[in-house]
C-alpha cells in the first residue's frame, strides 16, 4: 500500500490531495479540474500502476493494477457536498470494477 501511495502521488499535482480511505481504497481530490483532465491524471496513474514492479518485503516482485472512479463536480453530478462527490466517483469505481477491471470509469464514459 505504502508503493502504491508513493506511485499515486509522484503521477499528481502538487496541489493534489492523496489519501488513503482504508483497505485498498485510495482517493485522490484534483480541485480546479475538467472531466477531461481529472481522467487523463487518473488514465496517467492506472498505467503508472499496470508498469510497475511492486516488491515485496521477502524480495517477491508483483504486477498489480488498478481500477477507478471519477467523479467531477459539476461535468458528472451537481454535488451538495463532498459525501455527494465520493459517492459517485465510489459507484464508477465499482462500475470499472465490474466491465473488466483495471480501468478508468466517470459518469461519461469508461476506458481502458
């Protein structure tokens, strides 16, 4: 997780916040950002992710992927609050999740 961490924010902005909500599940807010340029940042990071050879403490190396779920206010949902955002950009992340994985999904649209 802590890789996976460090991976995520050398692909962002400075201004962008990484955090991590518990379990496998990572958020990444990219304020002042398009659709368009919040899924190019997290198309950057997934490939970031799928290129890179995790090790693990016993010398293991691994090859994981990610999927996510963007979610922007207001191109993809005219939020209330932040609860609003998450929830959306949660129900895209399981939408990738369930065409296949490893994939970048928003309100608009889903890639690969």
């Amino acid at each position: 997780m802590r890789q996976i961490s460090r991976l995520l924010k050398h692909q962002s902005r400075s201004v962008d916040e990484v955090s991590r909500n518990g379990g496998e599940e990572f958020s990444v807010l990219v304020p002042n950002a398009s659709l368009e340029e919040a899924s190019a940042l997290a198309e950057k990071m997934r490939a970031a992710v799928e290129r890179h050879s995790f090790e693990m403490e016993d010398g293991t190396r691994l090859q994981v992927t990610i999927s996510i779920g963007v979610a922007v206010h207001p191109d993809t949902i005219r939020a209330e609050d932040g609860k609003d955002l998450l929830e959306q950009a949660d129900a895209e992340l399981y939408r990738a999740k369930n065409s296949g994985r490893n994939r970048v999904c928003s309100a608009r649209e889903c890639a690969f």
